[in-house]
C-alpha cells in the first residue's frame, strides 16, 4: 500500500509534470490578475476601462497565456478545461489534480495580491449571478462554458483545422461572451477564476454554480463534439 501511495505521489510530482503546473499556476494567476484587476481599475478609474474594456482584457490574456504556456503545459488555464480534456481521452487522469491544484492557487494568488495593492473594491471582480438569479446563471454559464469548449476542441484539438490560430479563436470566445453576457453571470466559465476572488473575497454568494454550470457546459460540449469527429477519430 505505502509502495503503491509512494509511486503515485513521485508521478504527480514528477520533473516534467512540475513544469507543466508551474506553468498552469502561472498563467491562471496572470490570467485572473488582469482580468479581475482591470475589473478593479475600472472602479478605482470612474470606468475609465469600461465593461467592453474588461471584456477585452479577458479575451486578450486568454489568448496571451496560450501562446506562452501552450507548447509547455497545452494551457487549460481552467479546471473544466482540463476535466473535459481527460474524459476526452486527451489528458491522463494522474495529471489532473495536479493541473487543477495550479489553477485554483494560481487564482488566490493573483486574487490576494490585487487585494493587497488595490484593496477590496468591486468584490474583487467575484463573479455572482445577477440579483442572485442563481438558476438563470447555471444555465448561461453551462451554455457559454459550451461554447467555450466546443472552440477549444474545435480549433486547438481537432488536427483538420487551421494550425496556429487556436490562441486567437478561444481568446476572442472569451471576450464575446464576456461582452455580451459578463454583466448576468460575470462570464466566468472557469471555476478557478472564480474561486480566487470568493476566497479571498469572502464572497460566497451561489458560487457553486461557478463551478457546476462550467463543468457542464464543458463536458455537454465533449460528447457533442465526439459526435462531430467520429468518436474523436477525426483528430488524427
């Protein structure tokens, strides 16, 4: 038993799976450290970033961190991401934790240093359902993580596509739905983006959908897009 407890542990731990959860922490952090902040700033500011602003911090970082840590770690950035990517078939299951462990550090972190140079203003761009609508939320966040995965399989996964525009597509995905829906839900779509400033936030408000409703959406759009490729087969 210890012999078995031992062996996944130095797996977990390994040098090459260091690396790969180093650079998830480090892009969730910078990636909840811009998008939140700038949701902050634009308090502090009177609006001067305005919501379309914020919208556009979001989708630019997203697309940033894919190109810096892709090649190292295939930037999930996202614990739905990387829930849906192993029951794809596409990740191994030792790696999960690990990955998402990053993620969710990676996003206190950025959360309590935004908390210590800027103060507590705006809830610390926490994301809560609109006039807590809780249900509403599940269902706009299940649908827009969907339509978040469904771009990440199609264009980052799927071999038939245009290589090297991954980045650009899921980037301009998250910054569209953050604009046309980021003031009901706050667009989260990732549980650990939401998670950082709850936490450190103190700001509890339905956040279980946060994590549910991207989930969802995520795996809903895994068994679609099996559908589209053949079991997946069209990948190769």
């Amino acid at each position: 038993m210890f012999k078995s407890v031992s062996k996944t542990a130095s797996s977990l731990f390994s040098p090459e799976c260091r690396r790969e959860a180093i650079a998830e922490f480090i892009g969730t952090f910078i990636l909840v450290f811009a998008g939140t902040g700038a949701v902050m700033v634009n308090q502090i500011s009177h609006g001067a970033i305005a919501h379309l602003g914020i919208s556009f911090v979001f989708g630019a970082v997203v697309a940033a961190m894919i190109y810096a840590t892709g090649h190292i770690s295939s930037a999930h950035l996202n614990p739905a991401v990387t829930l849906a990517f192993w029951t794809s078939g596409f990740f191994p299951k030792k790696r999960v934790l690990p990955y998402i462990v990053a993620q969710c550090t990676g996003a206190i972190a950025a959360s309590q240093l935004l908390l210590i140079t800027l103060g507590k203003v705006a809830n610390l761009g926490a994301t809560v359902p609109l006039n807590g609508n809780w249900l509403q939320s599940l269902i706009l966040e299940t649908v827009l993580t969907f339509i978040l995965m469904f771009v990440i399989l199609g264009s980052g996964l799927d071999r038939r596509a245009h290589i090297g525009f991954a980045g650009i597509a899921i980037g301009l995905t998250v910054g569209l739905e953050a604009a046309f829906m980021g003031p009901i839900t706050g667009a989260s779509m990732n549980p650990a983006r939401s998670l950082g400033p709850a936490l450190v936030g103190g700001i509890w408000e339905h956040h279980w959908v946060y994590w549910v409703a991207p989930i969802w959406g995520a795996q809903l759009a895994v068994a679609v897009y099996r559908e589209l490729s053949n079991g997946f087969r069209d990948f190769n």
